[in-house]
C-alpha cells in the first residue's frame, strides 16, 4: 500500500510551485483538456504524477558543509 500525498487540492499545489495547469500540463506530456480530466477524476495517479513533478521542480536543497572540509 502507497503513502497517501498531502496537500489540500492538485490546483494549490501548483500554485505553490508557481505553474499554471497549462504548464504543468505541458511537462507532464498532457493536452490541457486531458489533465483537467485528470483532476477531476481524483484518481491516485494523478496525486502521484504531481508529486513527481513538485520533487522534480523543486530546488534542491544545498549541502551543509562539514567544519572541517576542505575546498
């Protein structure tokens, strides 16, 4: 059984990464159309589809460096 994703709805995670439904469309490889079918349906691939694309999108986050590294 797959860990359940949180986030209050699929149109506010992509407000929080900054994309439109056209965009996020667009690199999901979707007509629009198709990905607010997508939506609307509330289907678990869809949730795991925008997951990869938030960890896709996000920026990685920088290395702590150790005290006593050298450059």
């Amino acid at each position: 059984m797959s860990k359940p994703i949180y986030y209050d709805s699929i149109p506010k995670e992509l407000q929080r990464l900054k994309i439109t439904q056209k965009e996020a469309a667009k690199l999901l490889g979707l007509s629009l159309s198709g990905f607010t079918s997508r939506i609307a349906s509330d289907q678990p691939i869809t949730h795991w589809m925008i997951y990869g694309l938030a960890n896709y999108l996000e920026l990685p986050k920088p290395k702590k460096r150790r005290r006593n590294e050298n450059v």
